[in-house]
C-alpha cells in the first residue's frame, strides 16, 4: 500500500503541478491580453485628443485668418472715409472762401436803398452761420467715423470669437 500511495499522491501532485501551470499561463495570457487592450485604447484615446486638437486649431486659424481680412476691410474704409473727410474739408474751405470774397451786397440789388442794408447784414449773419454750422457738422462727422470704425472693429472682433 504504500508503493500505492505514493503512486496516487505523485499522480495528485503531477495534477495539481499542471492545473498550476494551467492557471499561471492563463494568468499570463489574460495579463497579456489587458496590456495589449489597454495600450490598443490608449493609442485611439491619443488619436481622438490629436484630431480634436488639429480641429481646434484649424478652426482658430481660419477664424484668425478671417478677423484679419475683416480688420483689413475695415482699414480700408476708414482710409476711405478719411479721404472723403479731406476732400469735404478742403470743399468747405473753398466755399468758406467765396463767401469771404464774395460781394455779398449782390442779391440785394434789386431792393430799395433802405432795405439794402438790412438785407446785406442778414446775408452775411447768415453766411456766417452757414459756416459756423458746416464746421461742427464736419467736427460731428469725423467723430461718427471714427465711432463707425471703432464698431466695426468691435463687431469683427465679435464675430471671430462667435465662430470659435
């Protein structure tokens, strides 16, 4: 019985030895399998965050690209709108000019002597006037462009960050 037992409990062992070596290479091969489905995950999760990066910055470029054409647009108008405030500056120059020259007894001269006078000093009150209020009215309208300019820049700045 002895020689028996020992056969039996080699035959235990051996079995117990395999089912060991069994367990330990699933062990191994799920152990292995997790790393490669982990690292699988992680190289699609990189992926991902580098294609929403690239996204990104595409977005930020082209918005950046269309607040500059906007800027530009917007410098050329004001240089525009400068040009025009020159000429309409020289243009009141040369009216306020004619009118200093100008007789300005002329459209009374078909009134009697009388009222000549009176007509001639509410001519000139109101040339006078005339000038004065084309003044302002070219101080208010550079003012406005340069408010229309400061909106403009401010609503293509708005616009670009609104695409983003």
């Amino acid at each position: 019985m002895n020689k028996l037992g020992w056969q039996v409990a080699l035959a235990v062992l051996g079995v117990a030895m395999l089912m060991t070596a069994c367990h330990v290479q699933k062990q191994r091969g799920y152990a292995k399998g997790y790393a490669a489905a982990q690292a699988k995950f992680e190289a699609m999760a990189l992926s991902a965050e580098n294609a929403r990066v690239q996204a990104v910055r595409q977005t930020e470029q082209k918005t950046a690209a269309s607040y500059a054409a906007k800027l530009q647009t917007i410098e050329q108008e004001k240089q525009d709108a400068q040009i025009a405030v020159h000429h309409l500056r020289d243009e009141l120059s040369r009216v306020q000019r004619r009118v200093a020259t100008t007789n300005q007894g002329a459209s009374a001269a078909n009134l009697p002597q009388a009222a000549r006078a009176s007509a001639d000093a509410h001519a000139a009150q109101g040339w006078q006037l005339f000038g004065k209020c084309s003044e302002r009215y070219a101080g208010l309208a550079e003012i406005a462009d340069k408010q229309r300019d400061d909106l403009a820049a401010w609503q293509a700045y708005g616009a670009a960050v609104d695409e983003m």
